[in-house]
C-alpha cells in the first residue's frame, strides 16, 4: 500500500469514527433524556439520518437504543475505554 492509498484510508477511517461517535452521541441524549441544545439534537439527527436512512431512529427510550442506531455505543465505549467497572 502506497502512501497516497494510506493517506485516502486514514481520511475514511476518521470519518467513519466521526459518524460513529456522533451516532452514538444521538442514541445517548435521546435514549437516556441528557439535556442538550436543540442545534445539537438536529445536527446529531441528521448525522443518524444519514448514516441509518430514515428508518433508523433510535427506538424510545424503553427499548434503551437497541435499534440500529444503539450498535454504536459499545465500540465507542470499548474505543474510549468507558465501558462499566473502568
């Protein structure tokens, strides 16, 4: 693999990060009733959106996100190290 091929995966790779650390930042506020600002919910909901499609919404807050959009939060916690008992 050449540098420029390296460069282009490393570009992808942290978008994909981005995505998923947004996602699971929406499944958080909106599964858990954390107060945020609305200009944040909206972006964080368009980021869902776009990643899940309309059909993607987090799935109330007594399903606790284990729709689609609740499969972000244990890589992100596995990836920060905030999993329980750490």
């Amino acid at each position: 693999m050449g540098p420029q091929e390296l460069m282009g995966n490393a570009v992808r790779l942290g978008a994909a990060v981005d995505a998923l650390a947004a996602l699971a930042a929406h499944v958080r506020i909106e599964t858990e009733g954390l107060p945020a600002d609305p200009r944040v919910r909206e972006l964080l909901a368009a980021v869902a959106t776009e990643v899940l499609g309309e059909d993607g919404e987090v799935e109330g807050s007594s399903a606790g996100g284990r729709g689609p959009a609740g499969l972000a939060r244990p890589p992100v916690r596995r990836a920060w190290g905030l999993g329980p008992g750490r």
